[in-house]
C-alpha cells in the first residue's frame, strides 16, 4: 500500500536515498496514522458507547493515543532531515531514535491504562451483553490496524525509519489488545 500511494503522491518516489523524499514518506506516513487512527478512536468511542463497554472506550483512547504516536513520528522524521548546522555539526538523524522512544512511551502508557481498565473491570464486573454493531466496529479496527502494521512496516524498511518501526509494533499489538476486546 505504501508504494501505491508513494507512487501516486511522492515526486521522484523510487529515490528514498534523497532527504526530501525521505521526509516526503514520513508525511504521507504520519498523515495516514493520524487520520485512520482518528476514525478509529470515533468508531470505537460509539462502539464503547453503545455496548455500555469500558474496554472498548479505553481501546479508543489508545487509538486516540496512536494518533498522537503519528504526529510524533512526522514530526521526528522532518526534523530529522535538517540540514547540518552550527549546534548540530552531525545533522538532526538522531531525533528519530527520539521519535521512535517516544512512540515507545506511548505504547506503555496506553498498555498500563488498559491494564488499569482491566483490573478494574475484574474488581468491579458489569453484565456483559453482545451488540453487532460494537462487535462488527472492532472486527473492522483489526482489519485496519492489521494493514497499518504492514503499511508502517513496509515505510520504516523503505526509508529505514526507527519511528515508523515502532509504529508497526504498535499497530501490531493493537491487532491483539482489540482482538482480545472482541473476544
């Protein structure tokens, strides 16, 4: 998917070598995260809503979460693309492994909020019951967060971008938080 879009939105796609194409695909990369995780968070917040359930609504704030992942990774991949300067005699290159620590710290706050739910959900259980409409929303959030792993991945080999390969392990484990709310 990467390259399609890449092909169809990037001038001189094929020359990941050159600093404005890099940063052409961190964009396009950081702008996708941001909208369908956005939509994601939407969907699931109805979804929580609807289902009265609180592991849905806390799995939509870990998208909201993700969102805030991808904006960290566009803005780490253009920075990192700065030209060298006087306080920066060997480039900006390194703000991505910050970029990516960043994505990581995100990941482990938004894992121990849903642990939080979790325990919380043990200590003081609710009556569950089952709806389509939440439970066919988290079926289509791990499709797309599925194809997010492999769009990030992809990326992140592409242009070797640390921030987009902690992006990917972050869709992938929102495969399995969101398939684990499902079941």
């Amino acid at each position: 998917m990467i390259r399609f879009l890449a092909k169809h939105l990037i001038r001189d796609y094929q020359n990941v070598g050159a600093p404005e194409v890099r940063r052409a695909y961190g964009v396009l990369c950081g702008a996708v995260g941001i909208v369908i995780n956005l939509l994601l968070f939407a969907l699931k917040l109805l979804a929580g809503t609807l289902a009265g359930s609180v592991a849905i609504t806390a799995d939509a704030f870990n998208n909201l979460s993700d969102a805030a992942g991808s904006i960290v990774s566009l803005i780490s991949v253009r920075v990192a693309q700065k030209p060298i300067d006087r306080e920066h005699p060997f480039g900006h290159g390194r703000i991505e492994y910050l970029g990516a620590l960043g994505v990581g710290a995100l990941i482990l706050v938004m894992g121990l909020e849903l642990l939080k739910s979790g325990v919380s959900g043990i200590i003081t259980p609710q009556a569950m019951r089952f709806a389509w409409v939440p439970f066919l929303i988290l079926l289509f959030s791990i499709a797309v967060k599925g194809a997010l792993f492999f769009f990030y991945r992809d990326a992140g080999r592409l242009i070797d971008a640390d921030s987009l390969k902690a992006a990917s392990r972050d869709s992938l484990s929102d495969v399995l938080a969101t398939s684990a709310v499902a079941l």
